[in-house]
C-alpha cells in the first residue's frame, strides 16, 4: 500500500508541474521501473504464410554444407569477392565479420558497440552497408578490409539488406521495403510484398537473385521469393528440412530460426544458414529457379 501511495504522489505532483507551467499537455512520465516495454515490430505475429496454395513450393536441396559458428545470431550474410561476410545481432554481441566458408573461421571481425543491435548487410561499390535495429544509424565499411569508412542515418527499424548492385532493399519487419539510394539513403519508393490479396510481413534478412528479391519471413521456415517491381510473391522456399530434428530443437531452445540467404552471382552459388545454426549450406539454385515458370514483364507498383 505505502509503495502505492507513493507512486500516486509522485504522479500527482508530475501533473501539477505541467499545470503550472503550461507548456506541456503530455501525461507525466511514470517512475522508473514503471515503463511499459517499447514495442517493436519484431512483437507481431508472423503470418501464416503461403496465404495462396497455387504459389509454387519447394524445399532447399543440400548440395553440401560447412560449420557454422553457433554462437552467430545471423543478422545479415553476403558474398564479396568469393568471401562471405556475415552480420550479428544481440546487444554486446554484435559484429561484422569475414568468415571462412569451408572452416567456419572467423578471419577478421568488427565489433559494433555494446548499445548497437547488428542487422542486414549489402555490398555496393566495395562499400559494406550494415543495418542496427532500432538505433535508426546504420555503418559503412571497406568491404575488403572491414575498415569502418563512414554512417548513415535511417528513420524506423533497421532489419534486412540486399542490393542489386545500384539500389539498396531494406526490410524493417513489416510488409515494406524501402528501396535507397546508397549514396545520399535517400528513400526512392516502397514495395509492398503480396500474396494473392493478402500482405506478407516479418520480412527480414534479404538477398537480390537473378532479378528477384528473396526474404527470410522471420519466426518461420519459409523464404519469398518477392517479384521488385511489384511486390508479388511469386513462390516459396522451405527451409525446414536443412537441419535435423534434433539440430532444430537445439537452436530453437536458444531463439534461433532461419535467417541468412547469400547469393553468389560470379560462381551461381546460393548459401543459406539461420541464427545459431551449426551450418553453413550450399543449395541448388537451379532447380528453385525452374520452380516458377517464366512471366511477362510487369511494371514497377509507385
């Protein structure tokens, strides 16, 4: 009761400082320890995508597979130069790193601060881009070093990243993608992802692939394959089938789920790995790609 009465006074006497300044309509803030959490768009339900049975389906083939450090919270991963590049997340956990396809090494790594929350990656101009997820300040790197070069600044959450070598594509958690300019990050226009009638949003980690715009949907096993100039889903990948049940179960204990497409359009190679997974896999990208049968040219949705 005493603790009550405290906080009621501690309120009443917030309200009339306002009142008696009058410069100020805003209800007092709470005490410490009294805030409700932040909301993130990480707090929605995912969607319980296909929403449309006649988009094509098909789970990843393995060609191979690698380690993969299981302690990485796969954020953001991308091929520069044949190297993959890979982003972290969770508060003072949070990196950019070179990694090793074969071994898993890391070979060299940037810490971000211990404030920062690490998301997606992209590679412009030999020029790395890295997300933070709601610290609205994104980092850019020499790709070939991992020097930090220069920031940038972004309204919203900062989720997935992906480029088709010009423009960049940011996901933010919802259902949009704000396609940038990587020079100025300035916002060209968005994308609205579809299914049939239905949005689809959780779209995080993102990779550019022959034309298309694929996004990890974040909390499911599911990839879209995303048409850019109209935001429709034009199929799905499954990757439910990568780990073993009993790999599943491991990571799922420790709040990992799928999340990490890598495209290698030099030696067409696409890898795929999630947040603490114990691999890095190479998946046939040829027989995804035969999966969707070919479409007139659509215009580009403002």
């Amino acid at each position: 009761m005493r603790t009550i009465r405290i906080v009621a006074a501690l309120c009443l006497a917030a309200c009339e400082g306002n009142a008696s300044d009058g410069s100020d309509n805003r209800p007092p803030a709470l005490p410490p320890g009294m805030q409700p959490p932040a909301q993130s768009n990480a707090d929605a339900r995912p969607p319980a995508v296909p929403f449309d049975s006649t988009t094509p389906r098909i789970s990843a083939r393995v060609i191979r597979s690698w380690p993969h450090d299981t302690a990485a919270y796969t954020q953001g991963l991308a091929i520069y130069r044949g190297r993959l590049l890979e982003s972290t997340g969770r508060l003072g956990q949070s990196d950019v790193r070179s990694v090793d396809v074969t071994t898993g090494t890391v070979r060299r790594r940037v810490a971000l601060p211990a404030t920062e929350f690490g998301e997606g990656i992209a590679v412009v101009a030999n020029r790395l881009y890295q997300l933070t997820w709601r610290g609205g300040r994104g980092h850019v790197y020499d790709a070939n070093t991992l020097s930090p070069i220069d920031s940038f600044a972004y309204a919203g959450e900062g989720w997935g990243l992906a480029t088709d070598n010009r423009s960049l594509y940011m996901s933010d958690g919802t259902s949009r993608i704000r396609l940038l300019d990587p020079t100025a990050f300035r916002e060209l226009r968005t994308i609205q992802v579809r299914e049939a009638d239905s949005t689809v949003w959780m779209l995080n980690e993102l990779e550019w692939v022959r034309g298309e715009l694929w996004a990890n949907v974040y909390q499911t096993d599911l990839i879209a394959r995303i048409d850019p100039a109209t935001g429709r889903v034009v199929g799905w990948i499954d990757v439910g089938n990568l780990l073993t049940a009993a790999e599943r179960q491991d990571v799922a204990k420790r709040g990992g789920v799928a999340n990490g497409i890598a495209f290698d359009s030099v030696r067409n190679r696409l890898f795929l790995t999630g947040k603490l997974w114990p691999h890095l896999f190479e998946v046939d990208v040829a027989s995804i790609q035969r999966s969707v049968s070919p479409r007139p040219r659509s215009k580009p949705v403002p």
